[in-house]
C-alpha cells in the first residue's frame, strides 16, 4: 500500500516538474500543442547589403534552423559577404555559449544583453546582425526571413552566385509548419491528443511531398530549379533516423517508405559543399543531452553514421 501511494506521488510531483521543464523548453497552448515562440523581424524598409566586414551570422551545428541558413550560406558561396560563428550548446547551462569571448560576451543572453533585447522568451538562433557606429544591430533572428536576406546578396560582376528561386507559399508554409515545426510538435506534445493531432498532420504533409515529385520531371520539390523549399524540407529530413524517430516519436511510418523523398535527399545531400553542414555528431550529442525533459537519463542512443544511412540508400 505504501508503495502504491509513493509511486503515485512520485508520479504526480515528476509531472509537475516536467511540466515546469517543458514551459521553459517549449511553450504549449491550453490544449498542450507546441507552440514556437516568434522572434525578432526586420523593418521592412532596411536595405540589407551583405559585407564580411559588418555582417555577421551567428549559428549552431545540431539547431535546424541554423541549418536552413548555413545551407543558402554554403550554396551561395559567401564567405566574401558574410562572416559566420559558431556558437557551441551548452547541455548544462541549458545555452548557446561563444567557443571564445566574443564582444565581450561568453553567452548568447549577454550579447543579446549588450544588442539592447532583453524583453525575449529565449535568446536563440540563428542571429543575423551587423554592426552600425559600433553598435550591434540585429537585423533578424528568424531562420525564413534571414533565408531570404543572405539569398539577396549579390555576388561580384565576375563571380556567378547560385539563386534559389521562390516556390508555392501555400506548400512551403506546409512544409515549415507540419513538417519542420511538426517534428517538434510531436516531441514537445503535452498529452496523447495533441500529440496524434501533430503526429496526423507530420506525415500527411510528407505524403503531400512525396506525391508532388511524382509530378516532377526534375530533381526538386518543384521540378528543375532549387527552391526555398528544397532548403526548408533538408534540415528535417536530414535529421529523421537520427533524432525525430526515436527521440520526438515520428514514428507513424518510416521514413523509407517515402521513397521519392529519400532520393531527393540523397541527391542534395550531394550538392556542393552541403556535406559541410551536416554535423552527425553534435546532432547526436546536444539533442538527446540537451533536450532532458525528452531524455532524462541523457543516454544517447548507439545508431548508424549519417554517412551510413545515406549510403544505405540504393542510388
């Protein structure tokens, strides 16, 4: 009898405690839907002009949102235009944290602090900004519009720069939301309604992707040209047998059985220079240590290299 009641306690008092982990981690609506917080958008009327000298793009390895940035980074070639830092994840501290003091900074909160935003859920990446009478000016910390300023940069009259074409909003604003967003809302669901809701609405946005390429007479979500969409839907895919199955229970379908999806990415895997973005280990590393209502005892699971699962993949 005694043990029925301290397991009940230890029941109850464990859910409070997670609850309270959760709301810092990844705040939900009063039917326990995940919902992403909304940062910092630029004033329309700035005119951006990308200069290594002034801007600066400020990321992380496991975060797919930085990785969507990264992406138009490397593509585009633009290591002339824009400088990039990594910060590296702090799975103690809960934080992104400077590899060395950076304008006086060790933290992303301080530099934040010291960019005069202070009044923000949570300081986050990835952060673009550029700096104006020694003043930092945060341009954008939201990953769909800083996509859209690194991809306007210009590249010099005699340097070609790679442009990723617009799309279909109504499928890209599927893609970001139920797909990209999707994965966490699985994983940060507050109880078994809204996650099979999320869950629902995950994989029939995939199948709405896998469907739209047997229309296809190129390689790309919208035929021959590289979109927004292309960059939107790899940071997920990328990710899914490593993290998104088994630590924010995707796990509906495997993602195998989306066979056009899988070979459109292993064929973007294999653009240019996208291997570069693709960090496997701090991947493993920061989400199942960092993410610890999800993974209390921090085990990370034994499972294949990237390289391994893409290799496995018949071309």
């Amino acid at each position: 009898m005694q043990n029925r009641y301290l397991i009940n306690f230890a029941k109850k008092f464990w859910f409070w405690f997670w609850t309270k982990l959760m709301n810092g981690f990844a705040p939900s609506d009063l039917q326990g839907n995940y919902k992403r917080p909304r940062g910092i958008i630029i004033d329309k009327n700035y005119k951006f002009k990308g200069n290594n000298e002034n801007t600066c793009l400020l990321v992380g390895n496991s975060c797919p949102w930085c990785h969507r940035t990264l992406l138009i980074y490397k593509l585009k070639n633009l290591s002339k235009k824009v400088k990039v830092i990594f910060l590296e994840a702090d799975v103690n501290s809960g934080q992104w944290i400077f590899n060395e003091k950076y304008e006086g900074c060790e933290t992303l909160h301080q530099f934040y602090k010291k960019a005069q935003k202070k009044n923000l859920f949570r300081s986050t990446l990835p952060l673009l900004f550029n700096f104006q009478n020694n003043q930092i000016n945060i341009l954008s910390n939201e990953s769909s519009e800083i996509v859209r300023l690194l991809n306007s940069i210009k590249g010099e009259s005699s340097q070609k720069i790679l442009q990723i074409s617009n799309c279909n909003l109504d499928l890209l604003e599927i893609i970001h939301s139920d797909i990209n967003n999707g994965v966490y809302k699985c994983g940060f669901a507050r109880n078994q309604k809204s996650y099979e809701k999320a869950s629902k609405n995950l994989f029939e946005a995939l199948t709405k992707i896998e469907k739209k390429f047997d229309k296809n007479l190129g390689n790309w979500i919208f035929g021959e040209e590289l979109t927004y969409a292309d960059i939107y839907l790899f940071p997920t895919i990328i990710r899914w047998e490593l993290i998104y199955r088994q630590l924010f229970k995707c796990t509906e379908k495997e993602i195998t059985d989306f066979k056009n999806i899988i070979k459109w990415r292993l064929s973007f895997f294999e653009l240019t220079n996208v291997s570069e973005t693709c960090f496997d280990s701090e991947w493993k590393k920061d989400y199942y240590k960092a993410l610890f209502p999800l993974n209390p005892n921090q085990i990370v699971p034994v499972l294949p290299s990237l390289k391994e699962i893409i290799q496995s993949v018949p071309k």
